[in-house]
C-alpha cells in the first residue's frame, strides 16, 4: 500500500509540476518573400533539468508520409535565465538545450517555408499559411502541456484565420490545451477575404486566400446545407466553431482535416462552372465529414500520435476510402447533385478500382498499412502492383451500405454503423479496432460479414457489383470500354522526346519488354515527328494506340515499335489485343420489389 501511495504521490507531483510549465510562441515574418518564420518560443516553469529536448514532428495527421519537418529549421538559438546555452542537435528532429536546471528557457529559430500543398507551410509576400506541425516544437515528454501562440503579421496583413480559441485581450493571440491540438490547428495569415454562416447551430468561418470567382452568397447557402446532412448522420456537431481555409491558386486542389477547421485547395476561376462548383462542393463535403470520421471516429492507431514514427493501420480504407464514399450522400442529400449525378460517380469509382490492375494484387488492408511507403509515393508500377485505399475504400462502403440496407429490409444503413461507431468511441475515449468495427457491423445489419471482410478488405476479390445493386432494384453490368480498338497498354508523355510513361500489367507492351522512359524514334517505320502531327498538346491521357500507325490497325496485328534506350536504338515487336478495361452499365429496374426499393431509399437517403 505505502508503494502504491508513493508512485500515487509521484504522479501527482509530476503533474503538478507539469501543469506550472507554461509556453508561449511568437510568429513573426521579417523576410515572407524570402519564405521564412520567425519562431521564439518561451518555457518558464522547466526546473530541475540539466537539459531540455525540443522536438519538431516528422509528419502531420491526415497525410501519411514522413515529410521530415526539421529540414526546414535553421539559426536555432537558446538563452536560459538570459544567458546563451549550449545547443546540440542529437536526431534529426531533436534539439537538445543544456540549462543548467534554469526555470526560463527562450529558443529562436527560423523555419523556411515554401512548399504549395494544404499539408505543408508557405510563406510569401501576400500570406503566410502555417501547418503547424512544420513549425512548432515541443518539448519531448510534454505532449499534453498547453502553450499559447502569439502571430504578428506582417506589413500590411491585418487577418489570422485558425481554429484555435483565442486569447480574450490579446490581439492575435490563441491558446492550444495540448501540443496535440496545436499541431492541428492551421493558421492563415494575411489579408483572406472572409465571410461566415451558421449551420447545425455552429458558427463556420471562411477564409479565401487567393481570390477567385467564388459567390459568397451562393457558397453560404450550399456549404451549410452540407453542414446540416453530415451533422444529421451523426445526430450532433461536436464544434464551437469551425473554420474553412481555402488557398487558391490557377490549378489548385486537395484538402486536409483537422479537429474544427480544415485546408482546402481550389482552382480560382473553376467556381463558375458546374464542374467547377461541385468539385469544391465535394471537397468541402470530404473534408467536413472528417470532422467525426477520423477525427473523432478513428482507428486505434491514430491517436495518441507518435509524432517520431509511422502510425501504422489497416483502416484508412474506412477514415478515407468512406469518406469518399460520403461526399457524395452529402451532395444529393442536401440536393446539390441530382441522382444520375450520384450515381454517375459512384459507377466512376467503381470502376476505378475493376480496371485497376493493382486492385488484384493489393487488398484495401494492405493499402493502408503502406500509406507511408506507397500511397504518397507513387512511382510508373503503382497501378500495377497497388490499389488506392480512398478507391477500394469508397467501393467497400458502396457494398457494405447495400448489405446491411438488404439484410435489415431497408430499417438500417452503413449511417447507423458510423453514428454507432462514432459514440462507442466516445464512450470509450479511444480508437476502434478493425475487430471492433467488423464487430459493430455485424451488430447493426445482424449478419455475419466474416465472408465480406476475407473477399473485399482483407482480400483481392473481383467486385461482384452485379449482385450488390440488385438489392437496390438496379440492373447492372459491364461491357468493354473500347471494343475491337487496338490496345498497347504504353502511357506516353511529351518532354521534348515522346515518352513512355506507362505500362499496364499483363499488356502487349508489358509482355514485349517496352520500359518506362524508352524514348519512341517511329512506329512501323514512320517517324515519331510524323506521328505526332495529328495529336493535340497537352494530353495527359497520350497513350501509344493514339498514334496514327497504331490507331489504324486491327486487333491482332503487329506493330513494330523503334526505340531509344540508354543511347541505343531497338526494335520491340508486339500483337496488338483489345483492351481489358471496361465500363459500367446500370439503370433501374421496371420490375423492382418494394423490398428492392425500401433497400434503395434507405441507401440514397433522399426524402
């Protein structure tokens, strides 16, 4: 008992000396057209300590890639009780700071900031965006201590949008409970066009940095209207407020969740087109719906962070690939898109994932597992040998909503195993399982998935879409996309020399050994020059059946291909075949049972 009373003792006096630790950060920016922060962090109340280990984080939640932050930090400079200390780097990501058991400690550095991406910091004479996690430290065992982060803009700038609570009296001046809240909190800083609405009883700030074609009014109205149908899955909006940071660009794209705010890339000029329009729509509909599906709803392996190394999990086909999946219920639940719309993209998706030749050797477990080594880091093979987690994800929730909404007559939907999921881990102040998960499914459509889990996640099955749809009263099925086109199976790309970019597994141009960069000199003798005459620039989707001697030949011909390879000519001759990649056909069916349709209502969820 008198042990169990002294390590009693010995936490509380931990946490207590903890809890007298304060940090406080400034920001400032004395060269943003050079690309750089000014960081001074102060820590008062560290006693008793020969030396102190400052830690910058080597990644960021939401993107699963080890960025290696500390690349970016430079003049690093630390006084104790004012006086200079020593400083020693001693891991890449490490900064030891000798103070002689000082109780104040103040650190200079300045971070280089200049990568586009909602991910990573940029800093220049129009803006500062700081994902925080490229530019605070922490101190290494202090996770959970608050600080406060103090931002002076520069010149002209006269705007901080970010999701952190502010400090009442301070200008500029935010408070973070814990280290984990700071570094996912973005803050925009400049002169961002701002605007707000009120949805699900929350206030949502907008702020458009970039300019644009953008209607404000229009954007209030569609955005809270997917607000209202998210917030309605889950039958409540866990924030004070939320905030929008929206950067952008001539071709922009991409976005990032964080706990009550999110980064989203745009096109500046795409908002006045329908296409335009809806693809910010959708990502504005992915990235809230973050808000409870990873965030709060997330796998066991995402939380508490390990902000040194990879965190690994089997589930990101759930926090990505059902998020994918989602943005489009939001968008014909709030009735943005229509449902050939809706179901336009999930047959696009779809069949994404069946004319993938990855999708046969990668399952979606496996796909998330390696986010960190293939996911981000595509290289020419990736459609061969891997499959998209956010694909196989979104196909995944497409068969499992059908299922359950089948196996309970149309009462429940893949909606209650997210809403269930979302309290138990409440409850549970923790993340699930993928045992939990399949657990929780089970519970809700009351049959067993064991059989799905082994073809669909775990596995390489081919989809049986056929089947799935047909408990929603839609006749589907699938055709060749090209019938009796010649097929190669060769990308090509355009940098001075025509290029091969690409080869699909199992191909004509796979199995004849043309590579990746051959540089293509003719096609059955006809110059590449020649060739290309009659093709438009830019192509992204240039492929060698495009070219003219290709183009005109039957299914079953050859087709000798001259190429140059490490400064040497060859010859490749390969037999054309018809391409494997198919397209998908589905409508509804004049005889659908009121079962069928229950099943159908209860999937699309529009009343």
């Amino acid at each position: 008992m008198k042990k169990i009373l002294g390590v009693a003792l010995l936490l509380t006096l931990t946490m207590a000396a903890k809890s007298q630790v304060k940090i406080a950060f400034e920001v400032s920016f004395k060269e943003p057209q050079a690309h750089y922060a000014e960081v001074e962090m102060n820590m008062n109340g560290i006693a008793g300590k020969e030396y102190i280990d400052l830690k910058m984080p080597v990644w960021t939640p939401g993107s699963y890639l080890v960025r290696e932050f500390g690349k970016n930090v430079e003049s690093f400079t630390a006084t104790a009780n004012g006086k200079p200390a020593k400083v020693q780097k001693v891991t890449k990501n490490t900064w030891r700071v000798y103070n002689a058991k000082a109780a104040a400690i103040k650190v200079n550095y300045r971070v280089y900031a200049f990568e586009i991406s909602v991910r990573t910091a940029f800093i220049d004479d129009s803006h500062a965006f700081l994902s925080s996690a490229g530019i605070f430290m922490y101190p290494e065992g202090m996770i959970k201590t608050p600080s406060t982060v103090k931002i002076v803009p520069f010149g002209k700038w006269d705007k901080v949008s970010t999701g952190l609570e502010p400090v009442a009296g301070q200008k500029f001046t935010y408070y973070a409970s814990d280290f984990d809240i700071l570094f996912d909190s973005p803050i925009e800083v400049g002169n961002q066009d701002v605007f707000d609405f009120t949805a699900a009883g929350v206030k949502h700030e907008v702020a458009m940095y970039g300019g644009g074609n953008y209607n404000k009014d229009r954007l209030k109205v569609d955005m809270a209207k997917i607000v209202e149908q998210a917030t309605a899955i889950f039958g409540e909006n866990p924030n004070k407020h939320y905030t929008f940071i929206v950067h952008n660009y001539e071709q922009g794209g991409g976005g990032l969740e964080h706990l009550n705010s999110t980064v989203l890339g745009a096109s500046r000029n795409a908002y006045g087109t329908d296409r335009g329009y809806k693809g910010f729509l959708s990502l504005v509909a992915h990235e809230y719906f973050h808000l409870w599906n990873v965030k709060r709803l997330r796998p066991v392996a995402l939380g508490p962070f390990d902000y040194d190394n990879e965190n690994y999990t089997t589930n990101l086909w759930t926090a990505e690939g059902f998020t994918s999946y989602y943005e489009n219920k939001l968008l014909i639940r709030a009735g943005i898109t229509n449902e050939n719309t809706f179901f336009n993209d999930i047959i696009g998706g779809l069949g994404t994932v069946i004319n993938t030749p990855g999708a046969k050797i990668q399952s979606a477990s496996s796909s998330s597992f390696d986010a960190w080594i293939i996911g981000y880091r595509p290289n020419e093979n990736s459609k061969n040998s891997a499959i998209s987690y956010y694909s196989k994800g979104e196909v995944i929730g497409l068969l499992m909503d059908l299922e359950i909404a089948n196996a309970t007559k149309g009462e429940k939907s893949l909606d209650d195993v997210m809403k269930a999921m979302y309290e138990q881990g409440k409850q549970q102040k923790r993340g699930y399982t993928d045992a939990e998960f399949k657990a929780m499914v089970e519970q809700i459509s009351g049959i067993s998935f064991t059989n799905f889990w082994a073809k669909y996640i775990d596995g390489t099955d081919d989809v049986d879409f056929e089947k799935y749809f047909a408990y929603a009263g839609i006749k589907a099925s699938k055709e060749v996309a090209s019938p009796n086109k010649p097929y190669t199976g060769a990308a090509l790309k355009v940098e001075g020399m025509v290029t091969v970019s690409g080869v699909a597994r199992n191909s004509p141009a796979w199995l004849q050994g043309l590579n990746v960069n051959d540089d293509i000199l003719a096609i059955d003798g006809s110059t590449i020059v020649d060739e290309m005459r009659g093709i438009r620039l830019p192509n992204p989707g240039l492929t060698l059946d495009m070219l003219p001697s290709v183009a005109k030949k039957q299914v079953g011909d050859a087709v000798e291909v001259t190429i140059r390879r490490d400064g040497l000519e060859r010859k490749i001759s390969m037999t054309l075949t018809e391409s494997p990649n198919v397209r998908i056909k589905a409508g509804y069916a004049d005889d659908a049972t009121p079962l069928q349709l229950a099943v159908r209502a209860r999937w699309i969820g529009v009343k």
